[in-house]
C-alpha cells in the first residue's frame, strides 16, 4: 500500500488540490441510518488525490485512503475490521446525534477518535429532529451560532481537522434537511455556506467539508448545480453507495449499470466532479441484505467493480459501512462470504 496508515499512522484526507486526502442520532440513511462520524488518521504522509499509474484490478484499490464505520465511537471495531478483512485503514465513519440542537453543539465522545490515532470524517445533522428549524431560516443564519458552538467543541475535543459531512443525503427523503424543489436546492446551499463560514470562523480549525448526495435517487426537482454551495466552501464532492436497487430481479451487472447510470450516480459523480474541479469521495458504500427484497447480498461483482472505479478516478478516499443495523451490511459478519473475498483481494 502507498503510504499506509492506522492508529499512530497517518494519510493526509484534506482534499485539497494536490493532496489526497459514526456517533448516531436522528433517522438515517434509507429512513433507518441515524448520523455518523468518519475518520481518518493524523497527517503525516501526504498522497496525490488521483491513483495516478495504478491499473485497475486486485489490489490496486487498497492504495487509496479507506475508512469504516464500525459501530458508533467505536475505533476498536475499525481496527478490528482490519485485522478480519488485511485493510489497511486510515479512516473511521461515524455520526453525530441530532436529536436536538444540544446534542449536535455537544458532540459527546467524539474525542474517543482524537485519541485513536484516526482523523475524523464527521457526518453533521443541518436541523435537529426536534422542533421547527428549517433550511429557509438556516440560510438567513438563525443557526450560525449552534455551529459556532460545535465547531469550539470539535476543536477542544482534539478533532479541529475533522472532514465534515454537512447535511449529507439532502436528496433524499429521510432527513430533516431533505431538498424537494429549486427553491429548497437554493436554501440548502446558502445554508450550507452559512455553516461553513461560522465554523471556519472558530479559532484552532481545520476543518475540510464534503457535499454529499445519495446515489440512489431520481432526477427529482431541482438540478445538483442548484444545491452546490460553491468551490470555496466545498474540499470534495460524493455520493454514499450500497448494492441496492429497485429494478425486478436485476443481475449484479444490470444493478452496477443502475448505479453508473442514475441520475445522481457514478457517471454523474464523475463528470460533476470535473466540472467543479474537486476530488471524489465515497463516504459511505457497501454490500446490503434488507428484508425487503432490495439488496443484492452476497455480491462480489460489487465489491469488485466499486474497487475499479475507484482506482480509474479521481479517488481521494472511502469508507466501507460494516455495520449491521435495520439492515445487514456488515461484510464480514458471515452473510457474504464471497463478497468478503472480494474486498479481501481488492483492498487487503
């Protein structure tokens, strides 16, 4: 691997050009995920953002900065993943809580990752699950000083370099800070730059923020230019990506043709990303098994096409989501053992 890392190790993840680069709350991703944190290890090695020279195929992939969400505030069950899986991981996902505007200022025990030896890449809730906020008032700055608050908690707690995950999956429909119409495309990124300024303003930050659409989504209402908050305020651009797909009975190639296709989806990602100059990131992806019908299990032709995109674009990093929760999507807990295979030769 090209400049590994782990706990006491590190990968420079800040996105900027020229450089490559959780805790729970609320409801979450597909109306079941509450909010995450992601981390990733203190710089001390610095990667180019694009795996320039790697060809795509086994192995390859696991030059590219990786993550996982293990649980949350719970960098043992990332340092395990890795000891199960051979990955050599430099970040850790996890989530704030967004029960109230209290519990996203506080962000309690996101120092356990400060102390882990892994940087933070940090999935922040835009509106509490309590009350009435809105992304209207959000963009006028009703809410510039809950952030200020959160961003002096970060940094006291050890964690001012975190990766921020602002309001991510704005396009879809289980969140708070869910985008329907132009108009709310135009609120979400006015607010969105309103939290970064306030944060940005705090003494002792580093932070690096991410725009983070769901993969999963139809074309919708509103244009992703519309909810773009700007260059200046965004360090990479991604989508969050599991193995599900509403077609009947697809094929694994027909549903990674779906994810290449869809309207916020890999194909997208990729140009959209070049149009804006930003580097790529997938903050959360994953193998699924719902009770629904809708994940594709047990699915190595996933695991290996995501690591051959990965390393065909302009990657900075990942985070694999191994975590049985409302669903299972834990690689490694013995329902997708050529999955798991899969992910050992690519990434291991």
């Amino acid at each position: 691997m090209v400049g590994g890392a782990g706990p006491g190790g590190g990968v420079d993840v800040s996105a900027e050009p020229g450089c490559r680069t959780g805790r729970r709350a609320g409801t979450g991703r597909r109306r079941r995920r509450t909010v995450v944190v992601g981390v990733v290890a203190a710089c001390t090695v610095v990667l180019a953002l694009a795996p320039t020279g790697l060809a795509s195929g086994t192995g390859a992939a696991a030059a590219i900065p990786l993550g996982d969400y293990a649980g949350a505030g719970d960098p043992g069950g990332v340092a395990a993943f890795a000891r199960r899986t051979g990955a050599h991981l430099s970040l850790g996902l996890d989530f704030l809580d967004g029960s109230t505007w209290g519990t996203i200022e506080a962000a309690a025990g996101v120092g356990v990752w400060a102390r882990s030896g892994y940087r933070l890449v940090l999935a922040v809730p835009m509106l509490p699950d309590e009350g009435r906020a809105s992304l209207r008032n959000g963009a006028h700055g009703a809410y510039d000083g809950d952030f200020v608050t959160l961003a002096r908690n970060l940094v006291r707690a050890g964690v001012g370099n975190a990766v921020l995950r602002l309001g991510w999956e704005f396009n879809g429909t289980w969140y708070r800070w869910r985008v329907r119409s132009g108009a709310g495309a135009l609120q979400y990124a006015a607010y969105f730059r309103a939290i970064v300024t306030s944060m940005r303003s705090v003494p002792g930050q580093a932070f690096r923020f991410v725009w983070n659409p769901d993969a999963d989504r139809p074309a919708g209402r509103f244009s992703p230019s519309q909810a773009y908050p700007g260059n200046a305020y965004v360090d990479a651009v991604g989508v969050d990506l599991y193995d599900e797909s509403w077609v009947a009975d697809p094929s694994p190639a027909d549903a990674w043709n779906g994810y290449l296709t869809s309207a916020w989806g890999l194909d997208w990602l990729a140009s959209f990303a070049t149009a804006v100059g930003k580097p790529i990131v997938l903050p959360e992806w994953g193998v699924a098994i719902r009770s629904d019908g809708h994940g594709l299990g047990d699915d190595p032709f996933f695991v290996d096409q995501v690591a051959s995109w990965i390393t065909s674009h302009d990657v900075a990093w990942t985070d694999v989501f191994s975590f049985d929760d409302q669903q299972l999507d834990d690689i490694t807990d013995g329902h997708f053992p050529h999955a798991l295979g899969a992910f050992e030769a690519n990434f291991g």
